[in-house]
C-alpha cells in the first residue's frame, strides 16, 4: 500500500481499553485461603459526594501487585459487598427506586456515580480497601493475599447482587496501583505520511523514514508489562514532547485536538530524535529524514 495522499487518516494515541489499573492474567493460583476476617458490622452511613480520595493513600494495606494472577474461584468477601449496599440503601434512599426490584432483589439504581462511590466508602469505613475501577466494578482486600473484583450494576440499571456479581480473585491482591506502576514504556510509532503529488514515504512504517518535503504522523501510546496499551484514563492526558535533536532537519507540530500525536514536518536530509515522556516516562523515536 501506498502513502502519497494528503488525506491519510490519522490515528488516536490514548486508546480505551486493553488493560487497566491491577489487570490480571489466567494462569493458574494459589488455592483461595480457607478462612477469612470479616468486620462484624458495616457502617450505615456514607459520603453525599462523588469524589472518593486516591486509593493508594486510602488502603492502609498498601499497594497491589501489577503481576498478581487472576481467575474465577469462590467468593470470600460476597457477604461484605452486599452488606456495603444494604447500609447504603438505608443511608441514602435517594440513590435508588425502592418501587422497582428485579428478580434478584436488586433496587434500580436513580445515581450511578453515588451508588459505586457509596459502596467503596462502606467498605472501607468497615475496614476493607476497596476501589471503584475503570470499568465500573468494585475491587476489595482485607488482606495483601488476595484481592476479589465484583460486577454491582446491571445492564438494566439495578443492583447486582448474589453469587453471579463475583467476577474473580487475584493473588496477591491487584489493587491498588498508581499509573507508574502500570506503564513500563512509551513507545512512539510512525504511522502515517502527508506528502504533495508525485511524493511518497515508504511502505514499512518500522524504517522510521520521512522523504523531505512530506510529513510523518507519530503518535506515543503507553504500554503495560504485556506490551498492551494503557487506557487514558490510567495515564491521564498530559504528556511533554520534546525534539532532542535534529531541529535544523525537521519541524514538530501538533495534531488539532490529539496530544499524544503530532506532526514531523521534515525539512532537510539528517538524523532527530522525538521524545514523549507520559507520567514520568520517556519514550523517543529516532528517525531520519531522506531525499
């Protein structure tokens, strides 16, 4: 395939999706621990707001680990998650509509970012860590052995209760985890070039090569320890590019819109070197401009 329009389209750097905060793999694991502490009672109280503190600094366990091993087991926290939303539908009935339960005798759920939120702090007021993730499920650990995930939402817009809300056990628990934890390198990839008729880049994007006159479309996309991408809303949206060298070569310009992408306009034959640094993170391409 050839490159030698100027209406190539582009593509976006932060993809959604892949891999997030804790994501575990489906080897095999420890067998799950035979007894486990549950507080005796959950606070019937919880916070009117919907911004919970960082979860790193509200887990007095500490951290997870990024390569904590996942599957689907038995439950062992069941009875605390569902008694977290019993207190939060005392607290706050608002939350709900207590005149529409489904089958498993879930309320409809009136204030999604309330009723997660609500959750979490009921849990960790009865002294569980515990976390709403990225895709809108709570994780929970009493202990750094091991961590459960639980799906509490329905498609239908009520609560999730019962066995089937239990998602999966990681050992040692997965959460909770900072981006820096989860990003192992910024790779910054050639994917496009923008050149005048009768000029074209070459066809392996991989020779890190752009003809004088066109332009290179790169883009930096975070990546895990299993070389997936980093969701953005793991690794945020700030990200500082620099030209290390080769200034007399080529221009950099931005992509309207697209901050972890951007434009090399290449001037002149020689050597540069682009670089993205995404939450403490240098990723760079070295590239070359040719006649």
């Amino acid at each position: 395939m050839r490159h030698d329009t100027w209406g190539l389209a582009y593509l976006a750097a932060a993809v959604v999706g892949g891999v997030w905060l804790g994501s575990c793999g489906g080897s095999s694991s420890p067998s799950q621990p035979s007894t486990t502490t549950l507080p005796s009672t959950l606070a019937t109280t919880t916070t009117t707001t919907t911004t919970l503190p960082p979860t790193a600094s509200a887990c007095p366990l500490g951290k997870g680990d990024v390569y904590a091993q996942c599957s689907k087991k038995s439950p062992a926290l069941l009875s605390a998650v569902e008694a977290a939303e019993d207190a939060l539908v005392r607290a706050r009935p608002d939350i709900f509509n207590l005149n529409d339960v489904n089958a498993g005798g879930g309320y409809r759920v009136l204030k999604n970012d309330d009723y997660f939120n609500g959750v979490v702090t009921n849990l960790r007021t009865a002294g569980f860590c515990a976390e709403r993730s990225i895709f809108d499920t709570i994780r929970i650990k009493n202990s750094n052995d091991f961590s459960e995930e639980y799906d509490v939402l329905l498609s239908t817009g009520h609560m999730y209760r019962g066995v089937g809300s239990y998602q999966k056990s990681c050992y040692p628990a997965a959460f909770p985890l900072e981006a820096t934890d989860v990003i192992v390198k910024v790779p910054i990839f050639l994917f496009g070039y923008q050149c005048p008729d009768g000029k074209s880049g070459p066809e392996e994007f991989s020779e890190r090569k752009i003809p004088a006159g066109c332009t290179g479309l790169v883009t930096a996309t975070p990546k895990d320890k299993d070389g997936k991408d980093v969701p953005v809303q793991i690794h945020g949206t700030d990200i500082l590019w620099s030209l290390h060298f080769g200034d007399e070569f080529v221009k950099i310009e931005d992509f309207p819109d697209v901050p972890f992408n951007k434009k090399i306009v290449a001037k002149e034959v020689g050597e540069f070197a682009l670089c993205a640094v995404v939450q403490g993170i240098e990723g760079c391409f070295v590239g070359n401009v040719i006649p």
